[in-house]
C-alpha cells in the first residue's frame, strides 16, 4: 500500500468520524470540530488524487492542492461565521444546545453564563 | 524503505486515534487541544504526500487560528460544556448515526481504492505554462494565474464571512470595537514574547511570502503568520481590536479582492480577456496581486477571531 | 571525516531523541502539574536543540542551518514564555484553592 | 544513514504521542495543552529528520511556521483558561 493511499484511507476514516460527531454531539461547537473533521477528510481525499497525478517531473498535481489551500481557507470563514452564531444565540437565549425534540432537557443559564 | 512505511502507518494510526477523541472528549477543552494537536499530525501527513504548501497552509490556518478561534469561543460559552453530558443522544440514534458514518466512510474508502493510479492530471500542462508566468511554485501558479477567478471567489467569500461576522452584532455596538482577545494585566512573559516572537514572526511571514513565488510558500501561508502575530499582540493587549467602523480597517479587508478584479478588468483590456497577463508581465502582476492578499489575508482572519462588535463584553 | 560528522550527528540526533523520551515519560508520570512543566521544557529545549545540533553537519547551504537555529531559537523563546504563563496560571489556580 | 533518521523521526513521534494520553487524563487544562506543546515540538523535530532523509523541497519553511504558531496556540490557551480572573476554573475533566 503506498503511503497516499494510506492517507486517502485516512481521509475516509476522518469523514466518518466527523459525520458521526456532527450528528451525535448536541453541542454547536462540538459540530463545529466534526465539520472541521469530515472538511480535512475531504481535503486528504484531495491530497491523494493530487499524489496519483504525479507527471512531468512534479511529485504532484499542482491543481487539487491549490484547491486545498483555498478549501482550508474558506473552512475556516465558515467556522468563525458559525461561532459568531452560536455566541449570538448564547447571548441572546442563554443556550447553546440544538435539542429541538427535547425540549425539557434545555438548561437554563441565568445572565448568559457571564 | 521499509522504516518510512511502519512511520506511515504509524501516523496515519496517530491520526485517527486524535480525531477520535476530537469527537469523543468530554469536556470542550480537551476536544479543541485535540484539534490542534490533530492539525499538526495533519500537517505532517501532508508532508508525506509532497505538499508542503497544503502543510504550511494546514498547520497555520486549519490547527493554530481555528484552534485560537474555537478556545476563545469556548471559553466565552464557559458554563454550556457541562450541559452536553446531560442531553446525551439516545442509544438508537448513536447506532444509526454510527452504521451512517459507516457506510459513508466505506464508500469513500471505496472510492479512493479503485482511484485510477497513474490518475487524470493536469500535471503535464502545468510543467509546459509555468515558464509563462515567471514562476517556479506551481501550487502559485495554479492559484494566481491558472485558477484565479476562483481565488478572487474565495477572498470575496472571506469578505463576505466578515459581514456575514460583524452583521450578529446587536444594534447598540454597530461601529464599535470587538472585545480585547486578551486580559486586563497581560504578564510580563507576555509582554516579552510580543517584543521578540512578533518581529521574527513578521519577518519569516515576509520571508514565506516571497520565495512563495518560487518555493512552497506564498500569500496564504504568509497571511496566516502574520495574522497570528497580529492576534498575539491584541492578546498582549498592546494593541485592541479595530472599531468595525474604521476605515483603514475596511480598506485593508477589500484590498485583496478589489486589486485581484482590477487586474482582471486590465487584462481584459490590454490582453483581450478577463484576468489574461500580457506576456512577460506575469510575474511582477502575480507579485503586486499576491501582496494585497497578503494584507487583505493578514486582516481578516484576527477580524473573524475577534468577533462582532461587543464593546462592553466583561460587564 | 564524514564518518566523524555522521557519528556527531548519531550522537546528538539520540541524545535529542532520549530528551524526547525523557520528557514525555516525565509528562506521564511526575505527580504534579509544575514538575509536569519542568518536564515538558526540558524536552522543548534540549531535545530539539540537540536534533538541530545532529543535523546541522547534513545542511546543504549556510541558509538552511541559519533556519534550522532560527527554529530552534523560536521554539527556545516561545517555550520559555509559555512555560512561564502555564507555571503562572497553576500558581494562580493553586493559590484560589 | 537515513534509515537512523528516520527511525529517530519514529521513535520522537511515538513518545510524544505516548505524552499525548495527558490529553487524555488531564486533569487539568494546563497539563492537556502541556502534551499539545510537546506534539508540536516534538513535531518539528521529527519534521526536520523526515526532511533531512527524503527529498521535499521546503520542509525547512514549514518547520519555521510550525515553530512560531506552537508558541501561538499555548499562548492563546493560557489566556482562555485564565480568562476569568481570579475566579478558579472548574477544569477537572472528571
């Protein structure tokens, strides 16, 4: 197994993985870490199709990994919006949980906390 | 060869086990110091696959200003961590959400097995512009020249992500200034660490920035150091925030966008089509784009950390 | 002399590897947070200095052993401050206590 | 040669990665991101010897930027977890 397929595999794995917290965690930061989690699974998945098309004296694809660079850029605009949204919803309701079935579960957090 | 493979396969184990407990910590604190720690492991992996510019690029954005920014939002939603022990999913959903992530994960595995290897490429036609541009990165060439409507795209999205910041801000704080990144007496290792690090910092940003044009490197990964130079100075509290009003501020947030459509609009004029560099100009036009991002990169993301404006957030 | 500069680096490239080692069991298994820390810089300081050290005699050009000090220099000043913001903050926790 | 550099590379990841199980078990903050700062150096030093036996170009660099951003994510960790001043933090991972 050469090593890029090996991080390709990774790649998949850290989708997954990210899937499963995005999904299980109930809290929006914790998402926000899964989010991240599934986008460098995608960006590994990037990686290896830029390592397969190794030609003309490159040992990559120039192509995918620019593409990368402007991914991990733009992720990252997407979280800071995120937690700008959560924070806003902190201050506002006193919570941060997304639990919309349950809703009895919801702490309330007098003064936002602060 | 043979040490190379079980290193390989030990980071990619490495990896896998800090991602888990990314997802699985329970306290906000560990997962996000598992990030960042996940991130630097990341970039090394990305070394192992030839790119050091992703690397670079992984390390300073993706572990170090992600990981500053969710620390800094954690310790501001301090009090909600303990609430997610106590509203913890249901067994049948964590089941369903695990046989989910499954199946996605083992499609994409699938996937990338049955990858055609020597794969489609653009490799060769890279090799055969690159003298056109003047440039020995072709990573810089693919961003700048070949692929540069998508990199205007992505600086107008960073714009946008800014507004898309400021514009939560309630109504009482439009026009102020976010709150300090850091504490009211900032210690005197602090103090010190802003007199000596930020200089080198500012200088291997600058350094990074230019031999970009010929070697891993280049505006993203510049902007990014110089961006946490610029926090570590507002978290030594030897400078603040930006009032949201400010114009230099919003100057130097446009900057990069603004010159990248300029040239494009030039290039339309003096070489027929929208962003084509007249020939033997391309390098010097590359450069003078590359800068304004820099600025424009360097600008934003401390503006995105810090926040909407909250002038008076510690009560 | 090659022989000689590569047994420099083996030496210094192991020592640098022990203060890893060395470093990382003493974050495992001293029993307090500030023996933890005199542990952590240790590490920071002296096993990456003497990774540097091992490598410089394989440097291609004056450059490039001027980066690998710079780095060391770099992770020498920022370890140092940290250790004295983390030494800092459990001082000021232990003291609430 | 190169073999010794790499296995050195290993062996630096494997023990900083065995110290990262202070990530783990805390207990406190400060020891979680101790371990994150030895990742990072010891990072670095594997980065270096990886580079020193395998032919990628710019390695230097990287190390150069991962160094000032190690100071950087401690940095910002010590200022969080102090950010509440005087009141001590609940911090205790059980």
């Amino acid at each position: 197994m050469t090593p890029s397929t090996l991080a390709g595999l990774v790649g998949a794995a850290l989708v997954g993985l990210g899937l499963y917290g995005l999904i299980v965690n109930p809290q929006p930061l914790r998402k926000i870490l899964a989010f991240n989690l599934i986008g460098s699974g995608v960006f590994l998945v990037f990686g290896i199709v830029a390592r397969k098309g190794a030609a003309a004296g490159f040992p990559f694809d120039p192509v995918p990994q620019a593409m990368v660079i402007t991914g991990i850029v733009v992720a990252f605009a997407a979280s800071a919006l995120a937690v700008a949204l959560i924070l806003r919803l902190h201050e506002e309701t006193g919570q941060v949980l997304l639990d919309e079935e349950n809703p009895a579960s919801l702490p309330t957090q007098e003064g936002a906390g602060k | 060869m043979s040490v190379l493979q079980i290193l390989d396969v030990g980071l990619a184990l490495l990896v896998l086990a800090v991602a888990v407990w990314t997802i699985a910590a329970r306290e906000i604190f560990g997962a996000v110091v598992g990030y960042v720690a996940y991130g630097l492991l990341l970039s090394l992996v990305w070394i192992r696959l030839f790119a050091p510019d992703v690397a670079l690029t992984e390390a300073a954005i993706g572990s170090g200003v992600t990981g500053v920014l969710l620390v800094t939002s954690g310790a501001r939603l301090k009090g909600a961590g303990k609430a997610s022990a106590a509203a913890k999913p249901s067994l049948s959903l964590r089941l369903s959400a695990a046989a989910l992530s499954l199946l996605a994960a083992a499609a994409l595995a699938g996937v990338i097995l049955a990858l055609p290897d020597p794969g489609p490429t653009l490799a060769p036609e890279a090799r055969q512009h690159l003298a056109a541009t003047g440039l020995g990165n072709p990573v810089t060439a693919v961003l700048i020249a070949w692929r540069s409507f998508d990199t205007m795209l992505e600086k107008i999205v960073l714009a946008l992500a800014v507004v898309g910041v400021w514009s939560v801000a309630s109504d009482l704080y439009w026009g102020g200034a976010p709150a300090p990144l850091g504490r009211a007496n900032p210690q005197g290792a602090l103090l010190l660490l802003e007199q000596t690090l930020v200089p080198l910092g500012i200088l291997v940003g600058v350094h990074i920035f230019w031999v970009g044009a010929d070697a891993p490197g280049g505006a993203f990964q510049a902007g990014a150091i110089l961006a946490a130079m610029w926090m570590i100075v507002m978290i030594a509290r030897v400078s603040e925030p930006p009032p949201v009003n400010s114009r230099w501020l919003r100057l130097a947030l446009v900057a990069g966008p603004a010159v990248f459509i300029v040239a494009g609009l030039a290039g339309l004029g003096m070489a027929g089509y929208f962003f084509a560099y007249p020939d033997g100009f391309a390098k010097p036009i590359i450069l003078f784009i590359e800068a304004f991002m820099l600025l424009t990169i360097a600008a934003t993301l401390p503006v995105l950390v810090a926040g909407p404006p909250r002038r008076s957030f510690r009560p | 002399m090659s022989v000689a500069l590569d047994l420099f680096s083996i030496v210094a490239i192991a020592a640098g590897a022990f203060f890893f080692f060395a470093g990382s069991v003493g974050l495992l298994r001293f029993p307090d947070s500030l023996t933890r820390l005199h542990a952590l810089s240790k590490a920071d300081n002296l096993g990456l200095g003497l990774v540097v050290l091992g490598l410089l005699p394989r440097v291609a050009s004056l450059l490039d052993a001027l980066k690998l000090v710079a780095i060391w220099a770099l992770v020498l000043l920022s370890g140092a401050a940290s250790a004295q913001l983390i030494g800092r903050a459990l001082r000021r926790r232990g003291g609430d206590e | 040669m190169n073999e010794f550099l790499l296995c050195a590379a290993g062996f630096i990841l494997l023990t900083v990665a065995a110290g990262l199980f202070r990530v783990l078990r805390g207990p406190g903050d400060a020891d979680r991101m101790m371990a994150a700062q030895l990742l990072g150096t010891g990072g670095i030093a594997a980065l270096l010897l990886i580079a020193s036996a395998t032919p990628v170009a710019g390695v230097a660099d990287v190390a150069l930027g991962l160094a000032l951003l190690a100071a950087f994510a401690s940095v910002a960790f010590v200022n969080s977890v102090g950010a509440d001043d005087g009141q001590a933090r609940e911090a205790d991972g059980k």
